[in-house]
C-alpha cells in the first residue's frame, strides 16, 4: 500500500500554485552545526516523474525535524530516501548524496540492513507482525544478534517498551497478540520495535495520521521525550503537530524544499509566500 | 414539468417531483429483474444439487453393497501331511501340499457329493483364491495342524451374483453362467445356513485380480500413497521456492514476464500431454522403469506446479506490503523479511493451492497410462520403484471388465477414492486453519 501511495504521490501535482514561482533556491538555512544526515543536490524520479528537485538539506542531530507540505509534495518520498526504503520500488531512482558520518548511504559498498538499523523507521499505518507483542519487539534484537541471553533480551524488551511509553499497559499481556491492541497502542508497539534495535535515528512518516486526538497526544509526548536520545524526522500533514513537536521544520512543495527554518520562526513569519499560503490555510 | 412555467429555461435536471416519479415508475421492473435473477441462481443450485444427489445415489448403491461379499463355511480337516508334506512350513513346502484339495473335500463333504460331473460343478462354487486362503491360516495357526477348523471362504464371483439376484433361476440354463447342479448346491448350502453375507476382506487387502471375488484395492490404494508421497514431496518446496523467489526476489523484466505467462499456459495443459513428457524424458532418456510410483509421482508434480505456483503467487501477493516495510524498517535482510514474515502469513494460501493440486493429482489417470501404471499388477508395491498402479487406474481397469461383480467393485473404489479425497482435504483444511493468523 505504502508503496502505491507514494508512487502516487511522486507523480501528482498540484495546480493550485496561485501564480507564486517556487524559488531555485531554498528560502531559509539549509545547513545546521550539528548535522546528523546532509544531503546534497538530492533528485529522486519514478521512472521518468521527478518526485524530488535538487533538494539539499541537514538533518540536525538529537532534534526533532518536521517535513510538511500539500498531498504529493514529495515529503514522505525524500524521508524514504533518508535509510533507503525507496530501494523496494522498482521504478524509483535516487540521485544526490545523502551524508550519515560523511559516508554516502547510497553508495554502492553501504549495506541496506545495518542502515536501517541504524535508521529505524515508523510507518503512517501501524503496522505491528501477527505476532506476540513481547515477539514484536524482541523481533529486531533477535535477528541483529544485540542480546546475549534470554533475560537480556527480556530487560531489552522492557526497556524499548518502557521508553515507548507502552510497558505498563501491556506488561501483563505480553504474550498476547500485538494486532490486538488499540491502534495508538499499535503505534507505540512499531515505536518500541523500533527502539529495541537501538537506532541513531528515528524517521516518522505521517505517525498519527490514523490516530485519534488522545492517541496522538501520546504518541507526541513521547516524540518530545525521544528526542533526548534519538534524532527523529517526521512527516506530517498537520501544521500543528510539526508546531507543538519540532525544533526545525522543512516545508515541501512540488517535489521541491521551498523554505526550512526554526520551527517557532516559520510559523511566525514564514519567508516565502507559499509557505505562507500553506500555513495561513489558503492551500494544500 | 408541473412547476416549472413555461417560459422558464428547461433545466436538464429535473425537479425533484419529477425524478421522483420516474423512479416510482421504473421500480417494477428493476424488482422484477432481481426477482428473475434470483429465480436464476436458485433453479442453478437447484439442478447442481439434483445431479450432486444422483451421482452420489448411484454410486453408493452400487458401491456399498461392494463393499460385502458371499462367504461359505467349511469344516476343514488341516491334514499335516496334505498340507505341508516337507514339515518346515517353508512357502514352497505349503504350495507342494494340497491346500485345494482339503478344501474341495471339506466343500463335497458338507454337500455330500459323488461322482466326476458333480464334483466339477460344486467344485467351482468356491474361489479359486481358497487354497491360498488355507495356506495363509496355516501359516498364521500352525498349532492348529491335524485338527478340524470351520473357516470361511469366499464363493465364486458368479455365485454371488446369483445370489445377489443379478442371475435368474428363470433363465434357460444354457444362458446362465451357472448351471442346475451348481443352484442345487447353492440351495442346499444355504438351507443348511452356511452361506454368509459380510464385509469383504477381499476388497480391502486384496489386490488387482482377473477373479471378481478376489480383487481388491490395496495394491491401487498404497500405489496411489507412493505417487502422491513422491508428487507433494517434488512439487510443493520447487513450486513455493518459484512463488517466492518470482514474487520476492526476481527482478520484474521481460524475462520473467515470460516465465509467468508459460507458467499460466502451463496449467492449461491437457494432462495426457504431461504423461507423453514424463514417458519421453524419464523413461526413454533417464531409461528409468516403467509403471513405477516415482515416475508417476514425477510427472503428476510437473503437472500440479503450475497450480501450486499460480495459488501461491496469489497468496504471497496478499500478505500486506506494510509487514514487510515493517520487517526491512528495522532492518531484517530480504530473505529474512521473506521467510520470518511473509512465508508464514502466505503458508494458508499456499496449502490450499497445494490440496487443489493434490486432489487433481489424486484423480489423475491419463498421464499415468501413459507411463505404463495400467499394468496389471498383483504385488502391492513396497517402495517407489516397485510396479505398481493407483486408484483412478484402478477403477478405469476395472470398469472395463464384464463380470457383474466388478461393476460394484468398481463403484466401491470410487467410494473409496472420494473418501481418500475428503481425508485429504480436512486434514488440509484443519492445517490451514490452524497456521492461519489475523492480521
């Protein structure tokens, strides 16, 4: 599904461009002091539909970066580029660099796998295994070999499900089915999973989309709270979420990066008039 | 029309009175029309379940009382001498000694026959499987020699029919194929309440025979267990293993564009066409035997692959790509995404292709012709490579033969084949639900 989605999406466009020419350049500071992941000049194509244009930006490390942008803006498709989920499409090809420690992920000696575990990721749909939920999250340090014994990976289990935000509602149930919880529940079960692998970075695309408002609560304190440790992408179409969660925040329009800054500054006094449009709600 | 005024522009939608009159007025006949419908698909099921009961009435008829056959009881002297003349019970030694005689003189006895003529006709009341009968007692009851046992044999196949009623008395003698005398005989070992209706142990252990009265299934039956063994063990881990690789590994371009259409033109093979290949390549190239359970299993997995990978296909396709993305998300490899997550999500999906194409396997015969499985074979085979014959073959063999008897026999094993099938199936069934997860 995920992946018509954002084929999808790469090859809509939006005609309501209100007569406003997206700058060549991005409006804003692409680059911070302390970048996790830099990307340079990123171009990313479904077969012959250019999905993202020449597009550079820093990831900032222990922060919490917000991608927003109208349907089909390409947001969700640069964040799959970020620990290379895109490679499952066929059709897509990245061009560009992408920077994790000055190493190009792209390159053609990277591995996939340790990648990703060093970049976990959060899907829009959850998407727990019809498995246990103790199997869910014991399920990445198992095949990545991170528990030396039994107990460790049950105190491994805990902790992920702790730091989820999820151990004391399920800590009794275990060996219950995953599937079976609430869908915010099922949202901090992925997160959880995702955590027990011990990534670097945590990418989001669209977490609460399917969630309602007390779930979605939740799930953005404990993005607050995951930011200490962990440096975190989300997409999201809610302009309030990226406003109450990040610390930096990217606005995307046609496959292109119109303007990036401080959260609490673009929302304030957005630079380009059709960031300005998108936030005020004129469109998207 | 009623409020629009007639200067007014004529709008193309009409008011909602209108409308509404409209659709008052076409509702009859859209609810005839689904009435019809519904006629339709009730007198289908109607003439489906008519046929489904007939075919079923007809065979179990036939087929139960196969499942019986006529006994006669006889006081049998196991004379040590007559029967094992070299005294070690060795097979040879029993085959030299005159099982058949004791069991005509036991049978004469009882009827108190003499003479050559009435020897003759009494004489073949009884099986010709009788002696070996007696041998088979002898072997398991040794203790028993040199005292008098009533045992039960089985009587001529003509004889049952008679008895059944299928030759009439009223029939000139010279057209029945059973005479006067041997009515006579029937007559007075039925007054003197010998004559037993029962189970027939022939049917179930016995195997192909040209005699009505001594063939049965087992041969066919373990014949077919081999074949399938051989079939399901070839075709169900090379048809998953080509699901998923083309499903999850194989690049999507011309090339396996043209495998997966050979592989649906494939299933559409008639099956006689798999049996000419499996006789060309296995028999005449490997020089492999023929009429061998391996060979037919052989050529039955190459006609259920395609089957099996088609369903297989199918299933992989509907494991939802959100578990994978989950799976590789957090970095499981690709084979580790396939086999930790989508293997067993799809494994229902994929067994119930594989019944499909187990059950087709199991009622397949022309492709078996073709490699020589419709030999006539007594010895039940023992392994693979053993002669043998399955149960379609089976019944094909035996529907071809005159004898009455083999009419119900015929029909019998159908009866059991369509109960191998329905085991087949619920054992699927209950595997299938019990791997079967939500998600």
């Amino acid at each position: 599904m995920s992946h018509n989605k954002a084929q999808i999406r790469g090859a809509a466009s939006v005609d309501n461009f209100n007569g406003i020419e997206p700058p060549m350049d991005t409006v804003g500071n692409i680059r911070v002091n302390n970048a996790r992941i830099m990307c340079n000049n990123v171009f990313v194509h479904y077969s012959d539909k250019r999905a993202i244009d020449n597009l550079s930006l820093d990831i900032e490390a222990q922060k919490v970066t917000a991608f927003i942008g109208p349907s089909g803006c390409g947001k969700s498709t640069f964040l799959r580029c970020l620990n290379r989920m895109n490679d499952t499409i066929a059709t897509c090809s990245v061009t560009g660099e992408i920077l994790l420690d000055n190493q190009d992920i792209y390159a053609p000696e990277i591995d996939v796998v340790p990648l990703r575990a060093r970049i976990g990721m959060v899907f829009q749909k959850a998407n727990p295994f019809p498995k246990s939920i103790f199997d869910n999250v014991a399920y990445g340090p198992k095949i990545h070999g991170l528990a030396e014994s039994k107990s460790h990976l049950e105190n491994q289990v805990e902790e992920a499900l702790r730091r989820a935000g999820l151990w004391e509602e399920v800590k009794d149930r275990l060996d219950q089915p995953g599937t079976g919880l609430s869908g915010g529940q099922q949202q901090r079960l992925c997160i959880a999973r995702t955590i027990a692998v011990s990534p670097e970075i945590i990418l989001m695309d669209e977490p609460c989309s399917a969630l309602d408002p007390i779930a979605t609560a939740k799930i953005e304190e404990l993005i607050e709270e995951l930011s200490e440790k962990y440096t975190i992408v989300i997409v999201t179409h809610s302009m309030q979420q990226a406003a109450r969660v990040s610390h930096r925040t990217a606005y995307f329009h046609l496959g292109r990066l119109i303007e990036v800054g401080a959260t609490k500054e673009l929302f304030t006094s957005p630079h380009h008039k059709l960031t300005e449009n998108y936030i005020t709600g004129r469109f998207g | 029309m009623t409020n629009t005024p007639d200067n007014a522009p004529k709008s193309a939608i009409l008011s909602p009175q209108d409308a509404e009159a409209r659709v008052r007025a076409s509702m009859a006949t859209r609810r005839n029309r689904e009435t019809r419908f519904r006629m339709w698909g009730i007198a289908a099921i109607a003439l489906s379940m008519c046929f489904l009961v007939t075919l079923f009435g007809t065979i179990m008829s036939k087929g139960i009382p196969g499942f019986f056959q006529y006994y006669v009881t006889l006081d049998v002297t196991l004379d040590r001498e007559r029967l094992d003349p070299a005294g070690d019970l060795s097979d040879q030694s029993l085959f030299d000694g005159d099982a058949r005689g004791l069991v005509r003189d036991a049978l004469f006895s009882t009827l108190q026959v003499s003479g050559r003529s009435n020897r003759k006709a009494a004489g073949k009341l009884i099986s010709l499987g009788s002696d070996e009968r007696l041998r088979d007692y002898v072997r398991t009851h040794p203790e028993q020699l040199d005292s008098e046992q009533s045992l039960k044999f089985a009587l001529d196949d003509d004889v049952d029919s008679f008895l059944r009623g299928f030759i009439s008395r009223d029939t000139p003698e010279s057209d029945r194929r059973i005479n006067d005398k041997a009515i006579g005989f029937i007559d007075q070992l039925q007054e003197a309440g010998l004559i037993s209706y029962e189970i027939s142990d022939y049917l179930f252990f016995g195997s192909a025979s040209r005699n009505a009265e001594m063939a049965g299934i087992k041969g066919a039956f373990i014949g077919s267990i081999l074949t399938l063994a051989v079939c399901l063990s070839l075709a169900f881990p090379i048809g998953i293993a080509s699901a998923l690789y083309l499903e999850e590994f194989a690049p999507k371009n011309r090339l396996t564009e043209i495998i997966e259409i050979n592989i649906n033109n494939l299933a559409a093979v008639p099956s006689v066409v798999f049996g000419i290949l499996g006789l060309a390549i296995f028999i005449n190239i490997f020089g492999l035997p023929r009429s061998i359970p391996l060979i037919g299993g052989m050529v039955l997995a190459l006609m259920t692959l395609p089957t099996i990978i088609i369903s297989s296909r199918a299933a992989i396709r509907a494991v939802p790509p959100s578990i994978r993305d989950g799976a590789l998300g957090i970095g499981a490899s690709k084979m580790q995404t396939t086999f930790h997550h989508v293997l067993p999500l799809a494994l229902p999906g994929m067994l119930t292709g594989t019944i499909i194409g187990m059950a087709q396997a199991l009622g397949e015969t022309a492709p078996l012709l073709m490699i020589g499985m419709v030999a006539f074979i007594v010895d039940i085979p023992g392994s693979i490579t053993d002669p043998g014959t399955v149960l379609p073959v089976q019944i094909f063999m035996w529907a071809d033969f005159a004898e009455r008897m083999f009419i119900q026999k015929t029909s019998s094993a159908i009866m059991v084949l369509l109960a191998f099938l329905v085991v087949m199936n619920s054992f699927a069934v209950w595997l299938r639900k019990k791997l079967e997860r939500r998600w």
